[in-house]
C-alpha cells in the first residue's frame, strides 16, 4: 500500500488505490477533532474483525478539503469506502458500525 500523503485531488487517490484489493476506509480529515477520534475507534473495531483484509488511512487536511469539494460533502467527518480505486460507499457525518460492516458486507456480496 503507497502513502497517501502527497495526495491532491480524487483522480490522484483512486489512480493510487486502483490496484488495491482489500477494501480500503479513507478519512477525510479537513477539519480534525472529536468526531475524527470517534471514527478512528469505530474502524479500529472493525480493523480487529477483519484484521489484514481491511485498510484504513487519513488524508492530509488539505487533499481532503478539496475532495470534498469534488465531491460536494460539506458533513464531516467524512468516510470513503473505495476497493480497486472506485468509492464503494461514502459515509458523511458520523456513522454507527453497523453501517460500515454492512457495506462491507455488501461489498463482499457483490464480489461473490
């Protein structure tokens, strides 16, 4: 998995992550606080269930303030689920476990 860190735009993110099997939570990190940490625990949680098989990763503030912006989220935090560089799901504000695990589950469905 390639850092993330000089990321600038959402073409630049999925070209990266387009070889990438596993799924993969990205955080959108424009404006970090509570809500931030709250995510982090709810995917280190799930990070313990499905252990290698799942990714998770914080862009930089600005990488995220402009993907946002193409994406036109103005929710924080904001969570993407992308798997073979193309967004599996997209999670604005925050968001119960249950959820992430279902699409997770989805996502699993539909590679079968």
């Amino acid at each position: 998995m390639q850092s993330l860190e000089n990321v600038n735009n959402l073409a630049e993110l999925l070209s990266l992550l387009q070889e990438e099997s596993k799924p993969m939570f990205i955080n959108l990190c424009a404006r970090c606080g509570n809500n931030h940490y709250l995510t982090d625990q709810v995917v280190s949680k799930l990070q313990e269930k499905y252990g290698a098989e799942l990714g998770y990763q914080k862009l930089p503030a600005k990488a995220s303030a402009i993907i946002k912006e193409e994406l036109q989220i103005s929710k924080n935090p904001v969570l993407l689920l992308i798997k073979n560089g193309v967004i599996q799901s997209l999670f604005g504000g925050m968001v119960a476990q249950y959820k992430l695990e279902q699409a997770l589950n989805e996502l699993k469905t539909i590679q079968s």
